[in-house]
C-alpha cells in the first residue's frame, strides 16, 4: 500500500504553516531567525565547484541556497516510524539537513533509508523518497511465518483471537516455531524488501554504504578546515580513530544499533561490522536492519559469522574486567552470534555524536503512547504474567536511555552556566548559542506499535502526528526544552 501524502489538505496546510514558521525573526533579534538559537550551524555549496561550507551567520560569498544542520536520532518502535517520517518531512521542509542519524529497530529503517536517500549529497532533500519507502512498506507481507501462524498472528492484532478447540494447532505451532526457530516470522520478507529498496537507492553492499558515509564526512571535514568558526568544530571526531588507526572517516554518520547474544553486548552497525565474516561487507546493509528490527519471539534471530582475525580483541575490549577467563575464552571460541532488537539495549541511543559532533545540534525523537498500564496482580494468572514479563523487557530497554537523558540535562545545566560565566567574548562566541540537544517526543496515542495490519487512513494518521510535533518544535522549542 502506497501512502498518498502530497495531496492530503491536512498535509499541505501543515506544510504552509511549518515554512512561514521557519521564516519568523526571533522577538529580540530582528535580524535573525527563530531557528538560529538551536539550529546555529548552517551549510551551503560554492556555486562554482559545489564544495561545501559550513558557517554560523554569514554566508559565504558565491554559496548557494544555506541548510540548517543537525543530528537526529530516531526510537525504535514498530510500525511507529511512520510519525518519524513525518517529522523528518516537517523539519526539511523548514530547511534542516542531517549530518548524523542514528536509530534502532524501526528507527533503523529510517535511518538506514535516509542514509540511502541522501547518498554522497549532504543537503539534497530526502523526506519525498523516505516518505515513499516508509509509506510503501507491504507490512502484513513481513509476516511470513507458517500459515497458521500468519493468521494467529494477523487474528491477534485484529483482535479476533480465538482459544477454542479448533484454534489450538495453530497455538502449538507457534508454540513450536518459537522452541524450534526463537521467533514466528524468519524476517526474510522485511529483508529482502528493503534490500531492493536500498538497491534502487545505490546500496547494494555495506561496503558501498561506508564509501558514500566516508564520503560524506570527508566533505564535512573539509569544509570544517575551510571555516572561519573551525574553533567550534575542534572537538568533532571525523577522522581516523586514534586507538585502533583504523580508517572511519565518517562512520559513525549512521548509527544502528542491535543486541549481540550470547555476547551480551551492543552492536552499533555500521562500524562493528569488522568484527563479523569479511562476507557481511558484500551483504547488502538491509541485513544490518534486519539484525536491528528483530524483535523477540516476532522475528527469528538474525545470525552473522564472526571474523576470526577480530573477534577475539572485540571480545577482549567489550568484557575486559566484567568476565573471568573461562566465560572470555568460551565467547572469543564462537563462529556464530545472533543479533536481537536493537532497543533492548538502546532503543533511543540519545548519546550517539556525543563524542563524534559534540557542537552540532541533535534532537532526539521518542515515542510516547498513551496506552493505559494494567494494575498490579498479586495472584496473576498466565495472561498478567506475560505482562510482567513485558513490563519487566519495557524497564530494562528503556532505563539505560532515560539514564542517559538524564546525564544530557546535567550537562546542559553546566553548558547554560559556562556560558553565563563566560566573559572572554571570543570563547564565548566559539560556544553554540544554547545546548545543542533537544527531545521532541511524538505522542503517538493508543497505535499498536505491532500492528503490522493497520490501514490507510491510520498510517497517515501516524505521518501527520509527526509533522505537527515539528510545527509544534519549531514553533516553541528553540531556545530550549519544554
């Protein structure tokens, strides 16, 4: 099913209202834009060579049109990301690019198709392809497990589930496709959709993937060195890592993130692929996805070959002090890792360009919904204890990310009172004009984050929630968080 935006009224009063609001002066800068107080750095293209340039208030003469440039990183959620695509649509078309973009699970997908859409061209607009990728997912084709367990499956979320008698070969089924493959659905159909989307994007393999980030950060690290402001970006990490020598120039521009079992660890990709088989680089990066969106017991495992000349050091460097000799020699001895949903460890990787781009301006996109919690049962039955169960999985994902939001806001009170006490004008001026992180959480209601069945009007739904949170980012939440 194909997602008919552009022509939607709701759609374009939306679109008209989000430029105008772009394009408002701030109340005690005439001068200036609204926007300039978080969304500080600008990028435009020399007309006569299409080099980029990075600058903060005046454009460099013989540029082109000036972007806004930020990070964005984008929570994992199911079929949700359809409100992310509407918030990346609202924010480019008030004039933001993204340099660094970082997801997990279904922020994955997202990531990984602005990564493609946009290509080597930094400030090419990408919202109208990612739009079409994103509204065009065949979603109850992803379920693609046995066929009874496809209609166990798709009866659940229509909520027309049945225990009776007649129902209940097709609830052992699933019961033994789970014992026997750790997930209903092999993920097979996901993959190799968004392998051809990627392929009609440029992206056949991760190996093209890292030339077009290593692109990208080359043009950024240029044009850095080419700036006036190269105080404010003295800090960005884009060159070569200075542990291990390795060449990632512009790596860590796209960042996805999956659970490594029985390891136990994060796996951000497209950078740790070097610790899987030399084949996975000739794969096409939806296998990357797919190890991100492989959600317990829905999906199977997606499984990689570790390289034998890495493995051993990952393993060296990721447990050191945290396991004793055996369990290190047992997990470096493995030739095969399975790969869980990303969001399980990092399912809103807030932290991502922390140390990458600490300057540049980064909004952060959670999910929130509405969905009432159930009380507490001291005497449950099996249906509250698979509950708990869920709630306990909910806590753990969703600690480590609120930890790190937390440390986020420590750290933008000490940045607001560095600059207060700044008086040297020069260091004060080589600071951004505020913290350049934000959470713009996109209410996403009662949605099913599951309901791979969920019709027209309910995807555009979903689109158009986004695009109002960036109206309503915009419109409030320059100067900081509300």
């Amino acid at each position: 099913m194909a997602l008919n935006v552009w022509n939607n009224p709701d759609f374009l009063k939306l679109k008209g209202e989000i430029i105008a609001e772009a394009k408002k002066p701030d109340d005690k800068h005439p001068s200036k834009s609204k926007m300039d107080e978080f969304f500080w750095l600008k990028a435009a293209a020399m007309n006569d060579t299409g080099e980029l340039r990075l600058f903060r208030d005046v454009k460099p003469d013989g540029s082109g049109e000036p972007y806004r440039i930020a990070n964005i990183v984008l929570q994992g959620g199911g079929v949700l990301g359809l409100a992310h695509a509407g918030f990346v649509t609202g924010l480019e078309l008030a004039g933001v690019r993204f340099a660094g973009i970082a997801g997990a699970s279904a922020g994955a997908i997202m990531a990984m198709g602005l990564a493609a859409v946009r290509g080597k061209n930094l400030l090419d607009p990408t919202h109208e392809k990612v739009v079409e990728i994103v509204g065009g997912m065949p979603m109850s084709a992803f379920i693609d497990g046995p066929f009874r367990t496809r209609r166990l499956i798709k009866q659940f979320l229509l909520k027309r589930i049945s225990l009776l008698p007649s129902a209940w070969p097709a609830w052992l089924g699933a019961l033994r496709q789970i014992l026997r493959k750790r997930g209903l659905n092999p993920g097979n159909a996901f993959e190799d959709w968004l392998r051809g989307v990627l392929a009609e994007n440029g992206l056949r393999t991760v190996d093209e993937l890292f030339n077009t980030l290593r692109d990208v950060g080359k043009q950024l690290r240029d044009a850095t060195t080419a700036s006036p402001e190269q105080a404010l970006f003295a800090s960005w990490q884009l060159g070569d890592d200075k542990q291990t020598g390795d060449k990632q120039l512009g790596e860590d521009l796209l960042q996805i993130m999956a659970a490594c079992t029985p390891v136990g660890v994060k796996f951000q990709f497209p950078r740790d692929v070097r610790y899987l088989s030399v084949e996975t680089n000739s794969n096409s990066p939806a296998a990357l996805v797919r190890a991100s969106m492989s959600i317990p017991l829905f999906f199977e495992p997606a499984l990689f070959d570790v390289n034998k000349k890495t493995w051993e050091s990952f393993i060296s460097v990721r447990l050191a002090e945290l396991v004793d000799k055996d369990k290190h020699d047992e997990f470096a001895g493995i030739d095969q890792v399975a790969f869980l949903d990303g969001g399980i460890f990092s399912n809103l990787p807030v932290d991502a360009f922390r140390l990458t781009m600490p300057d540049v301006p980064t909004v952060a996109v959670p999910l929130m919904s509405t969905t009432l919690a159930k009380p507490y049962q001291r005497r449950a039955r099996l249906s509250s204890l698979v509950t708990d169960v869920g709630t306990v999985a909910f806590m753990i994902r969703n600690q480590r990310d609120r930890d790190a939001i937390d440390q986020l806001r420590e750290a933008s009170k000490r940045f607001e009172a560095r600059r207060e006490q700044e008086k040297d004008d020069d260091k004060k001026w080589a600071m951004p004009p505020s913290y350049p992180f934000r959470l713009a959480t996109l209410n996403v209601g009662s949605t099913n984050w599951l309901n791979f069945v969920m019709d027209e009007i309910e995807m555009m739904d979903l689109f158009l929630i986004g695009m109002n949170r960036a109206k309503g980012f915009i419109q409030n939440e320059m100067k900081g968080e509300k």
